[in-house]
C-alpha cells in the first residue's frame, strides 16, 4: 500500500510525506489472541517484549525521506502485527502494530516519550483498493478492565492521516 501522510500533531506538524506500507503476511488468529490477552491481563511493558518478539509481517517505511537518515526511516522498520477483517461492502479494514523506533540518544536521556513505545496503524480500504487511515506514531496502550475497552494515549496532539491510500499489488 502507498499512503499520502499528512502529519496533523504538535510535533513537526504539517509535514508530508509518502509511506509504504508492504505487508507479506497476517497475523494468524492465535497471535491476535495473545496480543489482546497480553494487552488486557498484563500491560503495555509485557505487550512491547510480546511485540518485539513476534515474526515481522512486512514493513513500514518512507522511501522519499533525502538526506541523512539515522532514525532507518527509508529502510523502514518491521511490522509486527497486521490484521484485516472484510467489511460488509467488500472493502477491509487492516489494524497494523509496531514497536516504535527509539534512538539511542532517545534511549538514554529517557524524556517522557519513552512512555509511548507502539505505533498503530488503522486503514479503511473500499472495493478497489483505495481508502484512508491514521497512524498514532507515539502511543501508550492501555486497557481498562472496568470499562472493558482499550485506550490510547498518544504523545501527539493528533495522529498523522492518511488521507489517501491505494493498494498497489507485487
């Protein structure tokens, strides 16, 4: 898939970008399973380690990016879960997860943004293969056992769009 990104947060706001989303596999019903039971039974520290340990599903990058690149954005970074569910007019709906990149500088002076370590994608795709979605780059997962649903808490404002999106096959 090739997404149009328009970042709508307070951080770097307004800039675009082109993103490739290629996923090579889906996540199988089991995997799903433990992500959400992790997710609800044990917390977000628990759910990243699960995460980061699951198969790659494809990638995520931002092949246009010029110039240095010491956070990989255009070699891109693994997907690690990728689910889709068929809606009723025959389009899909794809849920895509991600351990967020730290730098090591990031790492080390461990700012408050070391508390949002997933990045989330949600794709809304028609008939024909084009749609919209949102990326949460910075995210906090969280869920609440009394409401009985999931919360997010994004670093961001706002998540970056993607007004714009075609399912490209090969």
């Amino acid at each position: 898939m090739i997404a149009f990104a328009v970042n709508m947060s307070n951080i770097g706001s307004g800039g675009t970008a082109n993103v490739e989303i290629r996923i090579t596999q889906w996540s199988s019903a089991a995997e799903r399973k433990r992500v959400i039971d992790t997710m609800v039974d044990k917390g977000q520290d628990v759910l990243l380690k699960l995460l980061t340990g699951l198969p790659s599903k494809g990638r995520l990058r931002f092949p246009d990016i010029q110039g240095a690149d010491p956070s990989n954005w255009r070699i891109g970074w693994d997907l690690r879960y990728a689910w889709h569910t068929p809606d009723k007019d025959g389009g899909h709906r794809v849920v895509v997860a991600l351990d967020r990149y730290m730098s090591f500088l990031e790492l080390r002076n461990s700012p408050r943004t070391v508390d949002y370590p997933f990045t989330l994608i949600q794709i809304n795709l028609d008939k024909n293969g084009e749609g919209k979605g949102v990326m949460a780059w910075a995210t906090s997962i969280n869920f609440d056992k009394k409401k009985n649903t999931v919360e997010l808490e994004n670093f961001s404002s706002e998540p970056v769009r993607f007004p714009t999106i075609k399912v490209e096959k090969g």
